[in-house]
C-alpha cells in the first residue's frame, strides 16, 4: 500500500509542476510583472530596514541633496 500511495504522490507533484509551467507560459506578462513586485517589495523592506539603523538628517539636507545642491 506504500507503493501506491508513493506513486500516487508521484503523479499528483509532476501534474502540480506541469499545471504550473503551463500558467506560466501562458500568463508570462503577469508572472513577470508579479516577480518585479515582489523584487520592489523586498528592496523597499531592506531600504527601510536600512533607515531604521542609521542617522537621522533634517528635511533641508534632504531637497539639497534631491535638488543636487
């Protein structure tokens, strides 16, 4: 009974993988667009994580920096 449920198991991950490659090939414009997301999701969280453990600056300093003072 092992066996069967192993092989079972089997079929059930390589239909899960084929379904899968096949959403990704026909939806590649979302799936890209869901990976930049993501990307800029995880750089906005490390630059963040990056302000919280530095010095603080004022405003001005800011705008003259933006502004290329």
């Amino acid at each position: 009974m092992t066996n069967s449920v192993s092989a079972d198991d089997q079929k059930m991950k390589a239909l899960f993988k084929e379904a899968i490659v096949e959403v990704m090939e026909e939806n590649q414009e979302l799936v890209s667009s869901l990976l930049v997301e993501a990307l800029e999701d995880i750089g906005l969280s490390r630059a963040i994580e990056e302000g919280e453990n530095s010095e603080s600056v004022s405003r001005e300093e800011i705008f003259k920096v933006l502004s290329g003072e």
